[in-house]
C-alpha cells in the first residue's frame, strides 16, 4: 500500500529537490524501514493515519536493533523530509515528525567483540538448521574482511575471486575495492554454496548474490540485525553489539596487531584517514608513540 507513496517521493526527490542518485536512495531506506517497522508490528497505516505515538515506537523499534545515534538521526531526518513531500502532496494533513525527538548525536566509541567472543558467537550457531552455514559463512566474511552490513548482504558470486584470496567489495556511492579475505570464510562461503544455497529456487536477478534468504532473494539488513543479537544471545555477550561491531572488531584487532592505518583505511573504504583513526580509536599516547618512534624532528 505504500508504494505509490514512495515512487511519488522518489520522483519529488529527482525533480525537485535534485538530489543525486545516492541521497535518493538513502532517503528512500529511510522510508523503507519505517514500513518495515509498521509490517512487523502489524500497525500497517498509510501516512495519514500515522501519528506522534506510531514513530516514537518506530525509533525505539530501530534503537533496538543495535543502530547507534547518528543512524538514527539520520533516519528521523529522512522521514522528516517524507512527511514535508506528504504535505506539499495533500497526501497528509498534518506532519507527525515536528515533534519526534532525535538522539544527541555524541559520538561514543562502539563496544568490541574479543576475538574469543567472536568464536563463540560462531559457535553458537546451530549448524542442524537450514540456515545454518548461510550465517556462518556470513560471520566469517564480516570479521574476516570488515564489511558493512549493506555490502554483505550484496556482495556478489561474480566478485569472489578465492584462489588469489581477494573480494571485490561495493561500497559507499558504488565505489569498488579489493579486500582479501581469511581462509575460514573462504571456506564456509564455499560449503555454503555448494550445499544449502543449491536446495534454493532462486528468484530471477538474485542468481549473483552469495547470501539468500530461503524465498530465494537477498537478505535485507534488518535481517542481518537479528541474526547478530539472536547469537549474541545465546553467547551470553550482553555487550550492545550490530553487524557494525564485526566491522570494528576487524579494524580494531588490525591495528592493535600493529598494521598500517594507511592498510587498515584501503580494506575499509575510507576515503580519509581520518575516519579511519576514530573508528579505531587510536589514542592520544599511541599517536605521541608513533611520532617518537619515526619522526626525526620529534622532541619530547
């Protein structure tokens, strides 16, 4: 019922707002969870009958997913915009948002996961069921190479190039980059593919992409979520973990290892270095190390 709604939006977004293709998309996700939060709490109202108290619950239902401040800003900021093409639409009388409270945005540093905790999340995976070594095999792939739960969900069969040890990655704005990956997830990629991904009717235009659900499409984000905290769960980790936490464990291991940031920024697609440095949360006294040990001008 809504999608009459979102391809008006999506054309108001092109037309007038001239926005470009990937601040269309993002806006549209933005849309896109907030019908999926309404499918799931069975309260499927069009943009109307939405009110103060129904997108309260929406962002509580998204805080619980694991998603941190600035991801929920952002999405309230998107829903936001939907409601103001609502109104300038007719489609709404009133807007629900003006009221809706988003999170201070301060930047905390995310909990991460040991690498032990890590294996007993794996380990906590019931191989028996049908989807088992799918979640596996997803697992392995995120802290092997530090993906995003987007470029997980499409990474694609075409882009895994396993006897030289490489993936090809599409991240942020369709940029590409090579990321190796371990021999583990290679291994379980592979198992995967070749037994419980084979007992799937896959649906046409998904052929390519390595992780299904058992309709036979991708997987959706909000699906990754709950495989994350369901493990979690039965790992007894009460830290508040996301998909985006095996993404920082990777870096963060990386580099307590001793690896190059510069490395560290190329496997996540960074584009500044300095992005890399808070995701990392390099310290004050291993930076002042860092330049007492290589810079010769450096006085102390």
């Amino acid at each position: 019922m809504w999608e009459p709604y979102k391809k008006g939006f999506k054309a108001y977004l092109q037309l007038e707002k001239s926005l470009s293709d990937n601040s269309v998309e993002a806006y549209l996700r933005d849309v896109e969870k907030l019908t999926e939060y309404l499918l799931a709490s069975k309260t499927m109202k069009n943009p109307a009958e939405i009110e103060l108290k129904d997108l309260q619950a929406f962002v509580k239902w998204v805080a619980e997913l694991g998603m941190t401040a600035t991801s929920q800003a952002r999405i309230i900021s998107g829903i936001r915009g939907f409601y103001k093409y609502c109104l300038l639409e007719d489609i709404s009388k009133t807007d629900p948002s003006t009221l809706l409270d988003a999170p201070k945005t301060i930047r905390l540093l995310p909990d991460t996961l040991s690498f032990e905790e890590i294996e007993s999340m794996i380990a906590a995976i019931d191989l028996s069921r049908a989807e088992g070594h799918r979640n596996k095999a997803i697992l392995e792939t995120m802290y092997s190479c530090g993906l995003r739960v987007s470029e997980t969900i499409n990474l694609q069969l075409s882009c895994l190039f396993f006897n030289e040890g490489y993936i090809r990655v599409i991240g942020k704005g369709d940029k590409e980059r090579l990321v190796p990956i371990g021999s583990d997830a290679m291994k379980y990629i592979r198992l995967y593919v070749e037994t419980d991904r084979k007992q799937i009717r896959i649906k046409k235009d998904f052929e390519d992409i390595v992780f299904l659900n058992n309709r036979g499409t991708s997987l959706s984000r909000v699906m990754v979520f709950y495989i994350i905290k369901d493990l979690a769960l039965k790992a007894n980790i009460t830290k508040v973990i996301s998909p985006h936490t095996f993404r920082h464990s990777f870096a963060t291991h990386l580099v307590e290892g001793g690896a190059d940031l510069r490395a560290v920024q190329e496997m996540l697609g960074h584009e500044s270095i300095t992005t890399t440095e808070i995701y990392t949360h390099l310290d004050k006294e291993f930076l002042r190390s860092t330049l007492q040990r290589f810079h010769p001008a450096y006085k102390y």
